[in-house]
C-alpha cells in the first residue's frame, strides 16, 4: 500500500510495524480489554450479586490452600483444600494431550499425502477435507453418537455380522469416546498447517537426498520431518491449547464423569456466581498452559528449527 | 499414483471414511421415517426436509452465519497475511512478544472472552449487540489460526526472489502482488477455510455477542430442547453437505474450464 | 456488496488513496449506524428459549401490533442472566420458577401489575400465589407453561417390582446400573435425600453438612449409575428409544413424543412424589420498549389460544384453565393428565430456596460431577 518511493527509505522495524499495525489494531480492540478486565477480576472478590473491589489475594490463595487431608483421585493424593480446581486440571491437561498426540499422529500421514503424492485437483482435496466441518459442530458429536451408541452404526453392524449379540456398552460415554469425537473435531486444523509446512518443502532437497544414496525412509527422516516439525508443532499447538479449556465435547460424549477445567470455568462464572474465582482460575490456567508450551518449544529446541527452516 | 495403490494413497481413503462416515449418517437419518436417529432405519420420508423449509428463523440463522463467516474469514486474513508477512520477513525488535500475545486468544477460556467483551461492548462502547459484534468476537478468535498457517507458509521462503522483484523496479505494492501474494497462496487458501469453519461453528462467543439476530449455532443449541426438530436440523446438515460439495465441484470445473495455463505457486 | 466491490478494487490498486478514505469513512459510518437504526423503532425484545419464538405462542400480540417482537434466544437461563446482567437491553425473559429469584435478586426484575393482563383471572389459583410467581410478596413472573418431572420408564425393560412399587430409588439401585440417566441438575442429591425419607419441603434447602453428607451417601451413587447425566432432551429421548436407557428424569414431552412413535413407555407416579415445574414472562427493567407492548405480549402468552397450541403441540401444561377445555382431550389425556386442577394439587409444586442455598447446592453438585473417577 506504500506509493512508489525509492525502496529502503522505510527503516526495517518501521515497515515491519506497519504491516503488523492492523493486526495489532485489532487486538488492542478486543483482546487488551478483555485480558485486563480479568486480571483485576481476579484480584476482587464476590458477596452475592455484587462485586467487593477491594484487593484480595484470596481467590489465588484458594486454588492452592493446603489442606492436612490429601483428596484421593484415582490413586493421586491431591493436598488441597479446594481439591477440585486442581484435579480437573490435570485432567483436562492430560485428555488434551492424548488427545493432541492421536490427532497428529493421524493428520501427517494426510498431510505428506496431500502435499507429496497429490498432483492434481489438490485444491480439490483441501476442500474436502473441510466440508465436514461446515455442518455444525453439535451435529457432527451428535452423528458421532450415532456410531457408537447402543443401536448404533457399529452394534448394528456387529450384530448382524452375528459378531455380538448384545450391543457394546462402552463405546460411548467413556474418555475413548472424547478421544475420538475430540480428534474428528480438530483434524482439519492440523492437517491444514501440516500441509502447510510440507508443501513448501524444496524439492530439490529430497532429490538431493535420493542422490546421495538416501532411502525413502533416511530421507523423511533427515530431510522432510525436519523441515515440517515447526508447522507440525504449530499445528500441534492449536489443538493442544484450546482443548484444555474445551467443555462441550466431553459433556455431550464423555458420560457422568465428562467434567474438564473449561466445565468448572463456565459454572463459577455463571450458575455459581464468583466471577473472581473463575478470573483466577482462568489465569492460572493460562499461565500453566504457557509454561507447558515454553517448556515443550525449549526442550524440542523450536526456536533453532525455525531459523533451520528458513 | 498410477498403477498399484500405495499405503499412503490407501489411508487417504481412510482417513476421508473416518472424516466422513459419521457425518453421512445425517442425511440416512434426515430421509428416515422416524423422529429418532437410531437404528434399524424405518422407512422413507422427505417430510424432515419439508419442516426444514418451514422452519423461516432455522434458515436466516443459516444465512447469518453464513455473511458472518465469509466476512470473518476474509477480514482476519487480509490482517493476518501483512502481519505474518512482518514477523517473517522483517527484523522486528519486540517481534517475539507480539507473536506471543497474537496466540493469547487460544489460551484465554471462550466464555472468559465472551463474557468480557460483551460487558466493553454494552457498557463501554454503547454498542448494540448485532451480527458485527459477533464478527468482531470471530475476527480475533481467528487471527491465532490464520497467522499460524500464514507464517508456516511464509517462512520457508527466502527473501531473494522479493527482493529480485524489487531490483527489477518494483514498487512494495507490485512486489507484494506479483510475488509474496502468490507464494503464500496456499496459507492464504487454508487460512480462509479455517477461519470459515471457526466462525461457522462458533457458539459461546456468539451467544454472548448477537443481539436479536441469531448465527445457526446459537440456534441449533437452543432448539436441543425440542427433540421433535431434530431432524429437521439433521436434514438441515445434510442440505449443508450437499451444497458445499456441489459448490466445491462446480468450482473446479469452472477452473478447468477457465484459465488453463498453470503458473508456478498455483495450486 | 458494496463492500466486496471495495475490497476488489482496492486489491486492483484501482482506487487512489483519497478515494479510497472516503469510502472506508463512509463504511465506518455505516457501521456505527447501524445499531443505532433498530433503536430507534423501539421493539420489544424478549429473551425467549428458542423455539418458542414463533408467532402461534403470542398470536394476539402479533395481530394487535401487526409484528412480532424481536428476540434474543437463548439455551440456558444462566446464559440469559449473564447477558442482562452485563447490560443487554431486553424487555421481557421467559424463566422457569427456579431462576426468577436470581433475577430479582440481580435487580432485574419488575413487579407485574397483574390488572394489566387480561388473562390473568383463569391462571390455576395454585399458579398464581406459587414460589417463584410471587418473589417476597410481590408477582414476579406471569406463569405460562408448566410442566412435570417424573420418572419415564421402558414398560418392556424394567422389572415388575419397580412397575408395582414406582419410586425414585431407581436411581440409586445397583441392578440399573448404566441404564438410567439423571437430569444434569443438583435436584439429583434432593431426590435422594427425599428416597432416604425427607421431605420435599425440607430438602430443597438442604445445605451445610446435611447436604454434604447427602451428596455422598446419595449423589455420588446416583452420579455413578447413571449412563449420561442429560442436558438436552433430544439426548434422552433417543437413548430411551434405543433402550440404551430404560428409566429417566423426564418431562412430559419425552413421554408423548416416545408413545407417538410406537415405543413402550409410561410415566411413574413415584411414592415419593413427582414434580411441577413451571416458567413464564418477567418483566424486565432493562429495556427500552413501551411497557404497554410488554404487558400486550405476557398477556398473549397466557391467552388459551396459545395453551391449545402448547398442549397439543408439545405436550407440556398450560397456565390457563381454559386452555385445558379448548384442547384436543385426546393430547390431553397423553399427558396423563385427568383432572388439571386435581393434578396441580397432586403434584410437588418446585420451590426455590434462597440465593446462598442455591449457589451452595451448584457448587456441591458441580464438584460432585467433577470428582467422579
């Protein structure tokens, strides 16, 4: 949008915020707010419908109160007075993360499919792969309970295969389920960014690479998982980060003990009237999450690949 | 791909079954002679895609969705692509900490967001709560999507040819479109999409953020009450898949038809 | 369209740069604009469950005023109260009896001026003085539609003991392990508080260490044995129809729709007893619309034309008598409804405890569910 000047004028950090000016712009709208509104949430307390705004550390101080009685929740002791934040959030960390895991190790395959094998029509591909996903989201957990409920697509089919002859309980309203439902849920929003880092892959590399004697096996894995790991981390992370807050799949899929962080997040802020509390737990949240992600880029040395990859 | 199958080529297929399996089920059960969604399926009917068409505020909320999804997914990426183009291409101090804070979105709870920004909406700003409300929620759900498809796309490419376009006495402008533009056509193509399906499918902010105008979530969620409108809304679904797969057909045959001649970055 | 028209040819670099500001003020204008049009005409708007935003429930309204009132629909009542309490401007909200306190208590609410509403006289008397239409003396909400709780049973799937002896304790009995399912509600500890011989009237304000212990002699079993707790009636009614579920927390609706469709179920009159719950029309002290439009649209609501269309179109109860007399006996009778004056008298009318109580009971029930193993 600059008119024609002679180029270089622009000093690179200048040129480099004004292109990020909208962007920026937007968030400042709509996301300094916000973030600010629920740090100062956090620090004040509720008294039944009114909020007191005197500074407190109280709500902090109850996620992480000790308590002499350890909770016992499957098999861990959680020493805690207010148990529940705690135990929900190790859970919920954990179903993302299997779940994160099942979706990429899933999505790749597609993706190296999609961007190395498919020649033509790809814009085709990319399409389909996506349509499924304009159906609403509620729809798709509710076929999926079509499949795997009792007089369901797979009991029906195995019972008139004579395989069974009562249909299977557990296949839905357990965490496979969520698994399941969560990994259909996300696939598109990896396989895209996998896609993505693949495509741009240079071809001469992986022809150099045949040159020097390489099989096809040394190859992917010297040249091409290298080159797609950032896109695969991104990509891994877009899953990982908002399913730890996600609620809806496991209520509608995952039976009485469905319940996740987001659950209790969204009954502090509505049906149990203490905002505050839910400011903090929120925040916490986040910065676990945060701290998880920093530890994971670290340890995976992700800052070093990225410059690789340039 | 000629010839014997590959395994790649096989799980493709697969992976397509698994993507599509569960959601063909809608339009079995929408021409299904029954209320409920199980099986042994009972006989047929198109009364579900008749009460459908009946259902007038089902087919706006259809409609809404639809101009605030492509609204959504055309905004967050022409704010997404100059700033990935920004963080990928230009030596930014601070750059490190901008990226970090254009993910926060991801990390911040939906109902968080969505409770905060409607109190700035109404209080604040004096706003009413309308479709552009729910756009504007959207709009930063995606902008976290959008850039990380644009960069991943944008970083593997080194500066030269830009800056050969440049030296050749290209303007910024002209560079931008005859070379960054169609290199990061892809990111670009899939930033859309997701950007689309997230807007589409989004239903905490946007219960939060409309006014008196509804987005085919909000009220999908509110009809869970009414067992008998299910399958009205499975037809709906089904309607849906047919359409985008009509659409997406359509479009490559025009493509065909149209220009032939491949340039290089084209998909 | 004007808008694609100015992205494309802003992406030509056809428009030059003054061009191009003046259209993108004039589209920053229009934005700003635009709210403020629809302020202007006053409408009323109604925060209504969605679905029951169509004309045949207010039919009189939409002949007087020649339109229907805008509406904000909604899925949950905690929603809805999260939205006015943030400053939505809606003129009137449909609550059920069991959240009407929290939005007098929130200052929400308006007292009714029941004179206003022509409708008013033919509600069932036990309606019109019941906890949650009358808040500290004063009506707070116009009761409309009601309906039951009970137990909805698969006749060809449970045991004749519990067809002879009907009781809540279903939920709580090992030999249904995995085959009921329990509404997604803190009313599952009460219940079984009333199974182990406490009544009603004593139950719904269990808190402190009753309602601990509660939870734990009754709650975490009745968390345990039920396959789903359900939120959406769409869920239940299909896995009743499938069997996976053969006993369940359940309106009148799921009973109708499932006998329609030729499956074998019937409706408990547990010994314990069951339940009425009942919503309606509150007005609100939010809105901007003349509050003539609104007494208009409450008092269509409680208009026997429009308890015809409720009880033979979904099967749930209606506040007015008349409107017993002006629908079809047959779906009458599909309630399992005889007598409506006796039935009301019959049936254990929901009562809502105080906002501490009630916030106590959530989060009891919330952990509960959250420490399920």
């Amino acid at each position: 949008m600059t008119s024609p000047k002679p180029r270089r004028q622009w000093p690179d950090w200048l040129a480099g915020y004004a292109l990020l000016s909208p962007a920026l712009l937007v968030m400042a709208a709509t996301l300094a707010a916000p973030v600010i509104a629920l740090f100062v949430l956090s620090f004040w307390s509720q008294t039944g419908f009114d909020i007191d705004r005197s500074f407190t550390l109280a709500n902090y101080w109850k996620l992480i109160e000790p308590s002499s009685e350890p909770m016992v929740w499957m098999g861990i002791p959680f020493p805690f007075a207010y148990p529940v934040a705690a135990i929900l959030m190790l859970k919920s960390l954990v179903m993302s993360l299997v779940a994160t895991v099942v979706v990429i190790a899933m999505a790749y395959p597609m993706a190296y499919f999609l961007a190395f094998r498919v020649t033509r029509h790809k814009a085709l591909w990319i399409i389909l792969l996506t349509i499924p996903f304009w159906t609403s989201y509620l729809l798709r957990v509710f076929a999926w309970k079509i499949v795997l409920g009792y007089n369901g697509a797979i009991n029906t089919g195995l019972k008139s295969l004579g395989i069974i002859e009562a249909p299977l309980e557990f296949l839905l309203y357990n965490p496979i389920a969520v698994m399941i439902t969560l990994a259909h849920a996300w696939i598109a929003f990896t396989v895209l960014p996998i896609y993505v880092s693949l495509e741009k892959i240079d071809r001469s590399l992986l022809e150099a690479a045949t040159d020097l004697g390489d099989s096809r096996w040394q190859r992917f894995w010297r040249v091409t998982l290298p080159l797609s790991a950032p896109g695969t981390i991104a990509a891994a992370l877009l899953v990982f980060i908002p399913t730890v807050g996600d609620y809806v799949t496991p209520t509608l899929v995952g039976g009485p003990g469905g319940t996740m962080i987001g659950t209790l997040m969204q009954e502090l802020f509505l049906r149990q009237d203490n905002a505050p509390l839910g400011a903090a737990l929120a925040i916490v949240m986040m910065a676990i999450i945060a701290g998880i992600v920093a530890l994971f880029l670290w340890a995976v040395g992700y800052s070093k690949m990225r410059e690789r990859s340039r | 791909m000629l010839g014997k199958p590959s395994a790649l080529f096989i799980y493709a297929i697969a992976f397509m079954i698994f993507l599509y399996g569960p959601v063909m089920l809608m339009p079995v059960f929408s021409l299904n002679d029954s209320t409920f969604a199980t099986f042994p399926l009972k006989g047929f009917t198109t009364r579900h895609y008749a009460s459908m068409l009946a259902n007038t505020s089902m087919i706006l909320s259809l409609k809404n969705s639809l101009v605030v999804g492509v609204i959504v997914s055309v905004t967050a990426t022409a704010i997404g692509l100059p700033a990935a183009i920004a963080l990928t291409r230009y030596r930014l101090p601070g750059g490190g900490p901008v990226l970090s804070a254009m993910m926060l979105p991801l990390v911040i709870p939906s109902i968080v967001i969505a409770v905060a920004l409607l109190v700035i909406v109404l209080r604040f700003l004096h706003m009413n709560l309308s479709l552009w409300t729910v756009g504007a929620g959207h709009i930063l759900l995606c902008i976290p999507f959008s850039m990380t498809v644009l960069m991943s796309r944008l970083e593997g490419f080194d500066k030269s040819l830009e800056e050969a376009s440049r030296d050749l006495g290209e303007n910024a402008w002209m560079t931008f479109v005859r070379v960054t533009l169609p290199l990061a056509a892809p990111g670009v193509i899939s930033s859309l999409l997701l950007c689309f399906i997230i807007s589409f499918d989004e239903f905490v902010v946007a219960f939060f953020l409309t006014g008196t105008e509804n987005t085919l979530p909000v009220y999908l969620f509110s009809q869970l009450r009414f067992p008998n409108k299910l399958p009205g809304t499975l037809a709906l679904g089904s309607a849906i898949l047919l359409g985008s797969a009509i659409l997406v057909v359509a479009a490559d045959l025009l493509r065909k038809l149209g220009v032939q001649s491949a340039k290089p970055g084209d998909l | 369209m004007k808008r694609i028209q100015f992205i494309d040819r802003m992406a030509q670099g056809k428009m030059s740069r003054r061009q191009m500001l003046s259209q993108a003020g004039a589209f920053g204008v229009g934005l700003l604009s635009l709210p403020k049009l629809s302020a202007a005409a006053e409408v009323l708007t109604c925060m209504e469950w969605g679905g029951y935003d169509v004309a045949e429930y207010f039919q009189s309204y939409v002949d007087k005023h020649g339109a229907a009132p805008n509406f904000s629909i909604f899925s949950g009542e905690e929603d809805a109260l999260a939205k006015v309490r943030a400053g939505f401007a809606a003129d009137v909200m449909h609550p059920c009896n069991y959240s009407v306190g929290r939005f007098v208590s929130a200052k929400l609410a308006v007292e009714i001026d029941t004179s206003k509403l022509s409708n008013w006289k033919d509600i069932f008397p036990a309606l019109q003085t019941a906890d949650g239409v009358l808040v500290d003396g004063k009506v707070m909400m116009a009761p409309a539609d009601w309906g039951n709780s009970s137990i909805a049973y698969r006749t060809d799937l449970v045991d004749d003991d519990f067809k002879k002896n009907e009781s809540w304790g279903i939920f709580f009995d090992d030999k249904y392990a995995g085959k009921v399912s329990m509404l997604d509600n803190e009313l599952l500890i009460l219940i079984g508080a009333m199974v182990g011989g406490m009544p009603y009237d004593e139950a719904y304000k269990l808190t402190g260490a009753a309602l601990t212990e509660a939870a734990k002699t009754w709650g975490e079993k009745g968390v345990k044995n039920s396959r789903f707790l359900w939120t959406d009636a769409s869920e239940l009614q299909q896995a009743m129809a499938s069997g996976e579920v053969v006993a369940a927390y359940a309106w009148n609706d799921v009973v109708k729709n499932l006998t329609r469709e030729g499956i074998p179920v019937t409706y408990a009159k547990p010994k314990e007893g069951y339940f009425t719950w009942f919503c309606g029309l509150t007005l609100l002290n939010t809105g901007k619309a003349d509050p003539a439009l609104a007494y208009d649209f409450i008092d269509a609501w409680l208009s026997p034309e429009t308890g015809k269309t409720l009880i033979e179109g979904s099967g749930y109860g209606h506040a007015n008598i008349k409107s017993f007399e002006a629908a079809n006996p047959d779906d009458v009778k599909a309630m399992g409804i005889l007598d409506p004056v006796e039935h009301m008298k019959s049936a254990i009318l929901f009562k809502t405890p105080t906002d501490a109580v009630q916030n106590e009971q959530n989060k009891v029930w919330g952990e509960l569910k959250a420490l399920k193993q």
